[in-house]
C-alpha cells in the first residue's frame, strides 16, 4: 500500500471556481504534512505546510484530519496561473528525513 | 541565488554505461536527497544524506551509490545503467531534523533528465 495516495485527476475547473484536493496517508506515525506544487517539467516548490488546527495562505486553505488520516487542499477563486500538479508531502516521527510524496493532483483552470 | 545545482540537466546512456549525476547546495543545509520521478509514480526518495558523513537508503535504491562529498555535494552514480533507470532525477537539500523534529522545506534542483536506450 502506497504511503500517500492522491486522486491523479485532472481537475478541469473555470477560473473564479473553488477546488479541493484530498490525500490520504497510510501510516498513523505522520507527523509533518506539506503540499508541493509543480509546474509541468520543472522541480517541485513548497506551496504550504499543513498544521493541526488547519491553516491559510491567501486563497489557499489547509486542513488536517489525524482521525481519518487526510490531508486536504482548498484553492478559492482559481487563477489561470494556478494550473498546475500538486504533490501531498508527508514524514513520520520515526525519521522527519524521509519525506513520502504522492503522485500528485493535476489541475487545469480554464478561462 | 542559486539554491541547489544539478548538472548535466540532460544525458542518454546506452544500457551498462555508467555516470555520475551531480548535485550541489549553497545553502547550509544538513540533509541532501535523490529523487526519481516517472509517470503516474510520484518522486520516490533513492537515497538520502541526514547530514555530512552519513547515507541510508530510501524506497528505490537498487542499482544505484551515493557519495556525501562534503556539506554542499552530494552525487548519484549508476554503476551499470538499466532502461528501468529512465527517469527525472531531483536532487533535494533541507535544513534537516536536528533536535527540532522537522527537516523542514525541501528544496529542489531542476532535475536531471536521463534516457537509457
């Protein structure tokens, strides 16, 4: 069973639409939880670490569920420029250098 | 500005040829990584550096070796390459865990893209 299991997608949505990743993980030891984005063939950049009591970054909402062990990611008001694959990120308490990634999501907003 | 460094961004083997892939960081950071990444796979970690002078294998490390230079170098060699080897390969660094409990942000080079024929 993969660590970190993310819906490939893609997610076509207008511009101006609301989106939601989920990703779920596997092992009840995570600890640290990110999300990454990559833009086509290029290297993935942090887009924002995700804290238990949720948190926000703009039009950008992260949330924690330890109980069902997900993770989510709420996009408002989507720009064109936010096209691109995001990547759920976890590690565990056991070894905080051994980061697990999912395959990522793929969205494309569409004018 | 320069971050993390990978050099070459492009190279094509013929099956059992060897290379070296390097990687360097101006940034101080303790922990280096290799990454794959292939279609539909996600990056999955090669090997990994914690810090100057220690290595451990991550989920792929098969058919692979990894050299911790010093602090800022940190090199993928494959000995015999395989066209299972076809990939993108990351290279990574981060602050690393120390006694804090997270490694922190992961910053990557711009990758490597390597054929195997």
């Amino acid at each position: 069973r993969k660590e970190v299991e993310q819906d490939p997608g893609p997610f076509n949505v207008p511009e101006g639409a609301t989106v939601a990743f989920n990703c779920t993980y596997s092992n009840s030891a995570s600890q640290s939880f990110f999300w990454y984005r990559q833009d086509c063939r290029k290297e993935p950049k942090l887009l924002m670490s995700v804290y238990s009591s949720g948190n926000e970054d703009g039009r950008f909402t992260a949330q924690l569920n330890r109980a069902s062990q997900y993770i989510s990611l709420l996009i408002r008001d989507s720009k064109l420029s936010d096209s691109a694959t995001y990547l759920c990120v976890v590690n565990t308490r056991y070894n905080f250098n051994k980061f697990y990634f999912g395959s990522g999501t793929k969205l494309n907003v569409k004018p | 500005n320069a971050g993390v460094t990978q050099t070459p961004k492009f190279q094509v083997l013929k099956t059992g040829q060897s290379m070296t892939l390097q990687c360097a960081q101006d940034m101080n950071h303790n922990s280096m990584y290799w990454y794959r990444q292939d279609p539909g796979m996600g990056l999955r970690l090669i090997y990994y550096s914690a810090s100057e002078g220690t290595t451990d294998k991550g989920e792929v490390p098969n058919g692979y070796n990894v050299s911790r230079l010093n602090k800022r170098e940190f090199s993928l060699r494959l000995e015999s390459a395989a066209p299972s080897q076809t990939s993108v390969y990351f290279c990574a660094s981060s602050e690393g865990a120390g006694i804090v409990g997270n490694a922190g942000e992961l910053f990557f080079g711009e990758g490597s893209r390597l054929t195997v024929l």
